[in-house]
C-alpha cells in the first residue's frame, strides 16, 4: 500500500513538477518577505500578470501547433494605440469592435502567410514585429495617445473595475483561460491542434486541413492580443507607442516555462497560465526582497532555469539525465 | 512626413547652390536627428525645428532623421559632408557609434553642435558644443521641489522618498537619478529614500514596481520618477490603492503629467519643451557660425513646474 502511494505522489510530481516549483518560490519569498504572502499582493501580481497572461493564452495555441508568435507584443501596442485613438473619436462602444476587428486582420495576415503560404513562422512574424511597430507609429505619428475625458467614461471597467470585489482584469483572464482551456483540450479543433503540432504530416494524411488549423491558432492569438490591448488602454487610458514592446519575449518564455515543447505538440492552458504567474511573482517578489536591478535580471534567469530543471526532473523522476 | 524631408532636403540643396552664387551671409545647416515619429517629443522637436529654421530668412536647412539606425546616421553625416553644409547638428542614435563620423565632419573644417544627448566623452574634441538639457541639474531640480513641498507640509524630518529610475543603462536615467541622489540629502538632510528601481521609461512598468513598493512599505511620503510618464504610473497605482498625501515628482513634464497637476493629484516636474530643445540646437549652430564663443556644454533652461506655477506654462504637446 505504502508503495502504491509512494508511487501515486511520483506520478503527481512527473505531472505537475512546474506546480511544485511555483510552490517552492512562493514559500522562498514568503520566508524573505511575509508581506509577500498577502492577499492585496496576490491581488496585484495576478492582476498585473494578466496582460500578458491573456497574450500566453494564445501564442499558447501557435506554440502548440508547432509555430511560433513573436508579433504579439508590437501586436498589443497597435490595439492599445487603436482603441485610445478611435475612443475619443467613435466613442467607446464603436472603438472596441474596430479595434478587433483591425487587430484580427493583423492575426489574418500572418495566419494566411504562415497557414496557407506554409511560410517559416518565426521569419513571418519577427518581420511582423517591426511592421506591425512602423504601422503603430505611422497610425499615431509618435504622439502618446491619451483619452481626454477620463472621467467621463465606461471605458474603465475593463482595467480598473471589479465585480464583486474582483478587479475585472483578472476576471478577463480567467475566463478566457477557462474558454480556451476548454477549446484546447475538450473539442475537436483542439485536438487537431495538438495533431498539427504533433507531427504535421500524419495530420494532413489524416484528413486534417493544416493549414485552416494554423490560421485559426494565429486569430486565437489576436485575439488574445486585442483584449490584452483593451485591457492595458482601458488600465492606464493612455498609452506611448511603445507599450508592448519586448512583451513577446516575456509571453514566449511564460508559455514555454508552462511546458509547451516549443517544437509543437504539447502544453496545457493550465500550465501556460502557471507559467505567467511564476514570472509574475519573480518579478514582484524580487521587488519586494529589495535586490539591486541588475542583480534582478540576473536571479530572474537562475529562477527561470530552476523551474524548467524542476520540471523536467519530475517528469524523469531523476535530478540529473537519466542516461549517463 | 518621409516626402516633407524628402523635400526639405532638396529644396535646401537647391537653396545652397542658389545661396552660393548670390547672398554670401545664407548659412547652410544640416541636422541628422535621432528617430523622429518615435516618440512625441522628437515629432515636436522636427516641426519645431523646421518651423524656426523658416522663420529665420538667413538660413537653409537640410533635415535628415536616422530612424533610430546608427549606420543609417553615419552615411547621413557622410552625405552632409559631401553636401559641404556649413554646420552639423547631431542628435545621437549612439554616442560610441558616431564619434568616427563626427570626427570626420570635425577634419573637413564642419562645426559640429551635438543635440539633446551628448555623445562618449571621446568625441568631444570633435564636437565644438552641446546644446540640450542638462540631466543632472534636472534631477537636482526634482529633489529642490520634493523638499519644499515636505517643508511646506512640515514633514520635511520623517519624509520617506521611493525613487524610480528610468531605463538602465541610459545617460538620462542615470544623470537625473545622480542629480536627484546627490541634492535631496544636501535640501532634506532628514528625508529617507528607502528603494530605489528601474520603470524603464514605461507607465505600466512603473505602476507594478509602485504597487510593489506599496505592499512593501506602509509609510511613503514621496515618489520622484525619472520622468513624467513613469510619474503618472506610479501616481495611478497608490490612486488605486487607496493611499493618499504622496507627493509625486517627475521631470519631463508631459501633457498627462500636466492634467495631473491640473487635478491636484501630481505635485510638480521639470518643463522641458522639445521647441526649446529645437530652438537651441538651431540657435547654437547660428551663432557658431558667426564666430560667438560658446561653453561646450550649452545648456538650455528647463525650469521646476509645480501646481503652485503651472499657470505660467502652456500644456506640453507631448
């Protein structure tokens, strides 16, 4: 009996080696700084994670199917721009669809160049990234883009609202995590997702259509993006052209220390939203510890490895390779 | 925009021949400029420039902007060279890069005027002045208004400050978080600056490390933020949570930083108007031309803002 459940706690940790690297820095923090482990603190780290924890969301999706997204956050500083711009001139209710409704094209494009075109992805949208900046800038003409009347309007409740005690960026975040979790792991589309990323050509030979599967991963995560970019403008009602800038690199790294193989095939929306939050608490626990900045940068990246060792030692059940 | 400079230059080579031939006194300067479009003080300054060049009937502009491209910069000081322009001015994309170019004009017998940053300290033979702000005497400038706001609330003997940098690594971030270090103990002897970190010129950054700083410390009595943008960041997150009587301080007073004033919610910053930046830069190279001595460092003023004299400053465009 002892021994099943000795082996029932390894399977668990093969599964969930991430989640016990999350509750490991959260106890080390917690040890450093008790103010750490406070619920207005957690309020805040998850609120402020979930910007670009919507974004994980869905470069989670392309990443899967074995693509990659590295346009999300010049992506996000186009929405945010967008909706600030077109806010004081259509109003708030017009603002927000065309603002989708422009980002989506964006999501098109790339989908169509990537999905149909069969064009390397990371080309695509490392060029994207700077497009899509140029576009932004060409759109604003540089200027910040702030809303005049911030008073006078609703458009708040997306960044500063709550409901029931919940700050509505967190809300947002969980239930698009929870739509998507769902779209990812419970319906057909999904599956085909992991199929595609998983080993491209069995898909087609299955019957799959490829290249529809990665166009509609790439408006996922425009998806994605475009709310993320509601979210920051409605947040801070005003924004510069570069707010989203370096946020791919962020996005990128929150889904891969998720799990998902950046080779495509594998990862969870659970584990990419896991992902976000452990970057979320380093960022705001080492805040909190009162380290030197470029002390930061550096112990961000020994967390980072950690986590990532952690996970693949549970997963082997050894700490270090197996094969000698 | 692209075709305007397109046009300015053109019509400013034009010009030169044309001033070649007839009126001796018509000056020529070009201007290669850092990455216009990217931010809205350098699109103000552009205009500006350009507005003040064509108010002044003596003087020809070529305006070339680099696009953030430092090789890009670099063929831009070649072909004002070749152009044989009677004045530089510069507005670094790097300060190490363009020092061989700059030498370069220096060699051709060009004077050149550095604008808004300077370039590396081994440029300067090279350079024959600077005109922009001066960062350090910003930063201390912020630390004055800091503590005349704690005197005024008679907290000026506990006052615990949190301080928030620019990017790292970058000569603004660092001048003003020294000018600010430096002068609030020298004012405030008895104020405490109790952390220190980087907002990386972002609002959304900075409003986290604020909100981390928050959670963190019960008692804050003052933000000063390296410049306006990071200010109102940081300003939104203790809105947000409810904190109330902190005294924001910025620099670069940007038009929110201003409606912030306005609202009462923001203390003071330093006005920097890109116009006067702009104007400087211009004026330098005219009076360098016309054989006035001037410092090396030629630093146009940009004076403390508070809610108490907003009224005698217009609102930034930026």
């Amino acid at each position: 009996m002892a021994e099943s459940t000795k082996q029932d706690i390894g399977k668990l940790l093969a599964k969930q080696g991430i989640l016990i690297a999350f509750a490991l820095f959260i106890i080390g923090f917690t040890i450093a700084n008790p103010k750490f482990l406070t619920l207005d603190n957690f309020e805040n780290v998850v609120r402020s994670s979930a910007i670009l924890g919507v974004m994980a969301l869905g470069v989670t999706f392309v990443v899967i199917s074995g693509n990659l997204d590295l346009s999300v956050g010049s992506m996000m500083s186009f929405s945010t721009i967008v909706v600030l711009d077109l806010h004081d001139k259509l109003g708030p209710t017009l603002a927000i669809p065309a603002m989708f409704a422009m980002t989506l094209c964006l999501g098109a494009l790339i989908g169509f160049l990537v999905g149909y075109l069969k064009l390397n992805s990371l080309i695509v949208t490392l060029g994207m990234l700077s497009a899509i900046h140029g576009l932004t800038l060409t759109y604003s003409g540089g200027k910040n883009m702030d809303i005049a009347d911030k008073e006078g309007t609703w458009f708040a409740i997306f960044g500063q609202g709550n409901i029931l005690g919940i700050q509505t960026p967190i809300l947002i975040f969980i239930a698009l995590a929870a739509l998507l979790g769902i779209i990812l792991a419970k319906t057909p589309f999904g599956r085909k997702v992991y199929a595609v990323g998983g080993n491209g050509t069995a898909a087609t030979f299955s019957g799959i259509r490829r290249a529809r599967v990665v166009f509609l991963c790439y408006i996922m995560s425009a998806l994605c993006v475009a709310t993320a970019g509601l979210i920051q403008a409605s947040r801070s009602m005003g924004s510069q052209n570069t707010v989203g800038q370096g946020l791919e690199l962020e996005v990128l790294a929150a889904v891969i220390l998720g799990g998902a193989s950046l080779l495509g095939g594998s990862g969870t929306i659970f584990k990419t939203v896991i992902g976000v939050l452990i970057l979320g608490f380093i960022q705001n626990g080492l805040l909190l510890v009162g380290l030197d900045f470029s002390v930061q940068y550096v112990v961000t990246w020994i967390i980072i490895i950690l986590a990532v060792w952690l996970d693949i030692a549970a997963k082997r059940g050894k700490l270090m390779s197996p094969i000698a | 925009m692209k075709l305007r400079r397109i046009l300015a230059a053109t019509t400013a080579t034009a010009a030169m021949t044309v001033a070649g031939m007839a009126a001796a006194e018509t000056m020529t300067i070009g201007i290669t400029q850092n990455n216009v479009g990217v931010d809205s003080y350098q699109t103000t300054y552009e205009k500006a420039f350009i507005a003040a060049a064509e108010a002044n009937a003596d003087v020809e502009v070529v305006v070339l902007d680099a696009g953030g491209d430092v090789a890009r910069q670099i063929a831009q000081m070649e072909d004002l060279i070749q152009q044989e322009v009677d004045a530089i001015i510069i507005w670094p994309t790097n300060g190490e890069a363009v020092i061989p170019a700059v030498r370069k004009a220096h060699q051709a017998g060009i004077p050149v005027v550095v604008t808004n940053s300077n370039i590396a300290e081994a440029g300067f033979p090279f350079v024959s002045t600077f005109s922009g702000p001066d960062n350090i005497t910003q930063g201390a400038r912020s630390a004055e208004i800091m503590c005349d706001r704690f005197k005024a609330l008679g907290i000026e003997n506990e006052a615990k400050v949190v301080h928030i940098t620019g990017q790292p690594g970058y000569t603004t971030a660092i001048e003003r978080a020294k000018g600010f270090n430096d002068r609030l103990p020298e004012v405030c002897p008895n104020v405490e600056q109790i952390d220190e970190q980087p907002g990386d010129w972002n609002r959304e950054k900075s409003q986290q490390v604020m909100e981390a700083f928050l959670v963190k410390y019960d008692d804050i009595d003052g933000v000063y933020s390296g410049d306006d943008n990071m200010g109102v960041g940081a300003m939104n997150a203790a809105i947000a949570a409810g904190r109330e009587g902190i005294t924001f301080v910025g620099a670069t007073n940007f038009a929110v930083g201003y409606e912030a004033m306005a609202a009462g919610t923001y203390w003071g910053s330093i006005y920097q108007s890109p116009v006067d930046d702009a104007e400087a830069a211009l004026k330098s190279a005219i009076d360098l031309l016309n054989g006035e001595e001037l410092p090396f460092l030629n630093y146009f003023d940009t004076p403390k803002i508070t809610q108490d004299n907003m009224g005698d400053f217009t609102k930034p465009v930026f």
